[in-house]
C-alpha cells in the first residue's frame, strides 16, 4: 500500500513542478511563494478548526491532533527547514528549464539512502540496489544532457540553488521519517495531519515577513508579479501530494530511501509537460534517460512487495 501511495505522490509532485513553472514565468519569486504557503494554509485551517472544535473528523485520515510548544517546536523546525528548500528552488525554477531541474532534483533520494544508512540502518535488497543504481545512473545522464543547452553546471548559481534545494530536500525527508516514527522507535510519533497542516502556516506567517521585509519595499525595482491561476494549482497539487506522501511514512513497513526515490520519479512528469508545454530543447537524448528512471522504478517496485 505504501507503495502505492509512493507512487501516487511522485506524479502528483510531477503536477505541482509544472505549475510552479508556469507561475514563475516572468513573474515575482517571493508573491509567488507567500501565495502558495497562504493557499495551503487555507486547506488545511478547516481540518484544523473541525477538529479542535467538533468530533466529526475523529479516527478519520484528516484529524488533526492537539499538542502544545512541546510538539510545534518540532514542526516550526521542519518549517525552517522546507521553506528555505522552497526559496532555492523557486529562484532556481525560474530561470533553469524544466527538464534541467527535474535531473537535480532527482539526486535528492541518494542523499535520503546516506542518510537513511547512518540514521536509520535500513538496508536494501538486490532489486532495490538495481533500481537504485538505474536511477541514478539515469540522473546523471540526463544531468549531462542539460550541458548541451549551455547551461555552466560549475559556475551558474542558479544551478546551486536548486542543489541548495535538493540537499534541504533530503534533509526534510529524513527529518519526516524522525518525526512520524513512533516514540519506541526513537522517533517523535507526531501525527501525519498535524504536522502537514501546522508546517504550512508556520510557513505562511515566515514568508509574509519575507514578503514585507524584502519584497514589498522593492516591489517597483525588481520583477512585478502578476496573478496567474497556476498559483493556486501549486498549491493544490503539493498539498495532496505531501498527504500522500505522509501518510505512506506511517505505514511500519515503509522505507524512507525508497519512497524518497520513487518521489524523485515526478521527474517523468515534469519531462512531459516541459515537452508539450513548455517547448524545452534538447528532447530526444534525455527519452533514453528517461526510461532508466522508469526500469529503476519497476525494480524498486519489485523489490518492495
């Protein structure tokens, strides 16, 4: 089932990428992204209200639990944490193609499987090492077609802020399983809802600081932003992909290195609409890149049930 739901969130993920795209297209960064944590905000606060003030959502998936400073403060920290993900990777988005920043973004599950080995000891099976190996092997190669369309992987600092973006990334996925881990496990035990929607806010209230402190006093010297409705659809598809994707993790049997590579598999996705949509160039030499990806799922996939 986790499995499942693995892959669920992977294409859903691949959903929300394009969209931020297509939001960030000649358009103010900091707005933008003040908008998306504020929308989904705005999903959650409900599930948030109903549950503290009714019985209605109780033993359901969307109650959110209770608690005071003693578990906010870890949420406020994941908050940290994803946000300044969120910031590298926006300003990187920007201004790098689509199926560039997919590749990058695919290195983040090795950096999940070093710190699932030092932190968890999770160990993998013959088919996984296989997926494992493919995987990356084809985000390496298609890191290596990006260089055809002159993009300076060494000196352009756009490419390090969406590698900025992807080691926080790990770092987050590795604080999840921390976090949803039960207590005699030696994790935290936080319920999925309750992090998912706190975290948000959190990040809500941090990027209108931002917005006000950074943005707003510069606003008529720097990119105006304009309203596009493909916010909202960001919002909307990391919402329910970050559902997913919580709600694997607390399944006992589920791996942390193996949903985070299998979420990493939205790059096929996002592949698809930068070629129909976005008209990105140099198409044809990542396709073979592109079916290592999915033969490295199929063998996760294997390995797994």
């Amino acid at each position: 089932m986790w499995l499942i739901l693995a892959f669920a969130s992977a294409a859903l993920l691949g959903c929300y990428d394009s969209f931020k795209k297509k939001a960030l297209k000649e358009n103010a960064v900091i707005p933008v992204l003040f908008l998306n944590t504020l929308f989904s905000s705005i999903i959650f606060l409900p599930f948030i209200y109903i549950s503290y003030q009714t019985e209605l959502l109780d033993g359901s998936l969307f109650h959110v639990a209770a608690g005071g400073w003693k578990v906010h403060k870890y949420i406020i920290l994941k908050s940290f944490i994803v946000l300044s993900s969120w910031v590298f990777g926006y300003f990187g988005m920007k201004h790098l193609p689509l199926t560039i920043v997919g590749p990058i973004n695919a290195t983040r599950p090795v950096m999940v499987l070093v710190g699932a080995f030092l932190f968890f000891g999770e160990r993998l099976n013959i088919w996984q090492w296989i997926g494992v190996l493919l995987a990356v092997a084809s985000f390496m190669m298609l890191s290596r077609s990006g260089k055809k369309e002159g993009i300076d992987f060494k000196h352009d600092h756009w490419i390090w802020m969406i590698v900025a973006a992807a080691a926080l990334g790990a770092v987050s996925g590795l604080y999840d399983k921390y976090l949803m881990a039960p207590v005699d496990e030696g994790g935290v035990g936080l319920d999925k809802m309750m992090v998912q929607s706190w975290y948000n806010i959190y990040q809500c209230f941090m990027m209108g600081i931002m917005l006000m402190l950074l943005w707003w006093p510069k606003r008529k010297d720097t990119t105006p932003f304009h309203w596009d409705w493909s916010i909202v659809c960001v919002s909307i598809f990391l919402s329910t992909a970050d559902f997913v994707y919580f709600y694997s993790l607390t399944h006992p049997e589920a791996m942390i290195s193996i949903v985070s590579m299998i979420r990493r598999g939205s790059v096929v996705v996002s592949f698809l609409f930068g070629a129909v949509f976005f008209h990105e160039k140099n198409l044809k030499s990542k396709f073979v890149d592109l079916a290592l990806v999915l033969l490295g799922m199929i063998f996760l996939y294997v390995g797994s049930c």
